[in-house]
C-alpha cells in the first residue's frame, strides 16, 4: 500500500485549493507556473537530505528512498507517493514544508497540515 502526501504553495486555507490540485495532478491537467517555487526547491533537497541523513545512506550505494513512484515535480508542487514509513517520511516532510511556508495536504484523510 502506498500513501500520497502533496506539497504546495498557499493561497489561501481552505481545502478546495489542495483538494483540486492534487485532482489535476493526477489526472494529468493541472496548469503548472513557469519557474520553479525556491520554497519547492528547498523542500525537496531538504527531505532528501533529511532522510539520507536519518538512515546513513546516500543514494550512489543503491540505497533505496521510500518514494514508491517517485515524487512528481511541479514548479509550484510536490507529490510524494510513499511505499514505507509513512510516519518517519510524513514527519520529514511535514517538517520542511512548514521550513519554508509550505502547505501539506493529505489525500486519504482529506485535511492541510500546516502552516498556519
């Protein structure tokens, strides 16, 4: 079983924005922004840092990342779609998310986590 976890920018804080985006996203129509969100850029380096760190590996040693189908990457988003310990990696990236006044939203459980 895998888990999604979407990270975005803020526009407002409701659920009809993530909620929508993450649709558009997996259903291959969202509209994407022309350059890239350094909050989105800094987050991704910042899980992978995180979780390379956390678990003494650096991906040149074949070391697997618990993206199951890879994290999708937007310009102003990022779609995790994570296989194992989806506590831990929820954790990491909820963590840098809020670092850099990023929105969380969860698919399942249909709630934004943060920043407020």
């Amino acid at each position: 079983m895998s888990f999604d976890i979407l990270v975005i920018e803020r526009s407002k804080v409701d659920l009809e924005q993530p909620r929508a985006t993450y649709k558009q996203i997996v259903e291959g129509t969202f509209a994407d922004i022309e350059t890239r969100s350094a909050a989105v850029e800094k987050t991704y380096n910042g899980v992978n840092i995180l979780y390379r760190d956390m678990h003494g590996f650096d991906n040149e040693a074949g070391a697997k990342l618990p993206w199951v189908g890879g994290v999708v990457q937007g310009n102003c988003y990022l779609l995790f779609c994570i296989s194992a310990g989806i506590d831990k990696v929820g954790f990491i990236v909820q963590d840098q998310a809020d670092t850099n006044g990023l929105v969380v939203y969860d698919p399942q459980a249909d709630m934004i986590v943060g920043p407020f």
